[in-house]
C-alpha cells in the first residue's frame, strides 16, 4: 500500500511507545527509520529485520559503559537494536571530540546498526566530522561504513564484501569515531579486502530524500498491519474516559 511520510511517522511513533521505548527514545526510532526510507537506503526493510529485537529491548538492560578515558569508551548494548540506544553513543562520541578533537567510540552487541545513519547526521550537521564501520554476516561478511564532513547536511555510504574474516566479538560491534580536526569520509571507506564495492555519494542520498519526500512510500501490507498492531497499545489509555468510550461523553 502506498502511504504519507506522515502517516508512517504517526504509527512509528505509536508502535515504539507501545513496545517501552522512553520519551525522546521512541521519536529517535521513528525518525531513524524515516531517514533511511526517505534517503533510498531501504528503511523499510531494515525495520522487519529489527521487529524481533524491538519488543525484547525493554526485558534488557540498558547499555552500560564498560571502559571510558577522555578520547574513547566501550560500550555493552546487551543485545539492544540500534534503534534503542545508539543516538546516546554517537552524542558520547561527539561530546568527547570537542573536548580532545577526536574520538572513538565501540559499541558492542547492538543489532541493526544501519540505523546509525540518522544519528551521524546530525553529529556531522553541529560541526563534528564522524565516521561509523561495521561488518555483517558469517560465511560471506560485508564491510559497512557510513561517514559526513563535518558541517555538511548528509552522510555518504558504502557496502562491500570483504575477504577478511570476522570474529565473534565483532559480530554484532560498531566503530564510530568522531573529529574536530580530520575529515574522516574518506579514509574507513578503503578498507583493505574489499570488493564488489556498493557506494552512496552525499549527492545522491540528497537527490532521494527529494524523490521520496514528494511522492511517499510504498509498504508491504503486512509490515503496516503489524506496526499499527503494536501501536495499538497506546491508542486507548486505561482511564475513566476510555473505559467511557474514546470519545468519552
């Protein structure tokens, strides 16, 4: 079906709050998911990967801090989306370039890491060069790295295959590392091994936001069926009123 951009930020919202995403965490998913579909880089379709993790995030700890100076820290999402808690990771990021002009920031057992995309914008759009790198897969592991200048208004991306093998620890990590100083967009993105490289100028994320803005998105049925099940939840709260009706009287 075809709908508003929106129509799908109104049911993400509801979707996220419904599942124990915090105030300010929930609008952060949404507006995580929009940014990738808005920008051609599949949002859609990372959301149904991240739909089995979304409803487990609030059983899980949050993330914690498990090594910090004042140029890096290593962070345990205890197996948390993205979704859930990387916007804190890049803004912790950030905060330490300021002060020393670079940082690195490694985020360990978070899922759906693509959607750290929305996230390094912004860094990038308060004056902060950032680059971001991880690997998927096992038998066939694909490099990912995303980057912005600092000051510019989006990011570039790029996917490749990748002869070198991951490991278990870096299975579900992610590398951001952040600079006042150093333009970074270019330098993670000639990673050693690399092939069959697939590569997203700045330029062109910019022209599919105009794309997409103007003529909405296509979703699968069963994809809106389910965000609108979710988001459900919260339509009717366990009030007088809406024991009365949700129009009450």
């Amino acid at each position: 079906m075809h709908i508003s951009m929106n129509e799908l930020k109104a049911a993400l919202r509801r979707c996220f709050e419904a599942t124990g995403y915090f105030v300010g965490n929930y609008e952060d998913a949404a507006n995580m998911i929009l940014w990738l579909e808005k920008h051609g880089l599949n949002g859609l379709q990372e959301l149904e990967r991240a739909l089995p993790y979304i409803g487990e995030d609030s059983d899980k700890p949050l993330s914690s801090v498990v090594y910090e100076d004042s140029t890096s820290a290593i962070i345990d999402s205890h197996g948390r989306s993205a979704l859930n808690c990387i916007a804190a990771s890049v803004d912790l990021a950030h905060a330490k370039a300021l002060e020393s002009g670079i940082a690195t920031v490694t985020v360990h057992n978070c899922h759906n890491r693509m959607f750290i995309l929305k996230a390094l914008t912004d860094c990038g759009r308060r004056g902060i060069s950032v680059a971001a790198y991880w690997q998927n897969g096992s038998d066939t592991v694909t490099e990912h790295t995303a980057a912005i200048k600092a000051g510019q208004r989006y990011p570039s991306y790029s996917e490749a295959t990748t002869s070198l093998e991951t490991s278990e620890v870096d299975a579900q990590a992610l590398t951001i590392i952040c600079s006042s100083r150093v333009d970074l967009t270019s330098s993670l993105q000639e990673s050693r091994g690399n092939r069959a490289a697939r590569y997203i100028s700045a330029d062109q994320v910019a022209a599919n936001k105009d794309l997409t803005v103007e003529n909405g998105v296509d979703i699968d049925d069963a994809l809106w069926a389910e965000i609108n099940r979710l988001g459900a939840k919260v339509l009717v709260t366990n009030s007088e009123q809406s024991r009365q009706g949700a129009g009450g009287r």
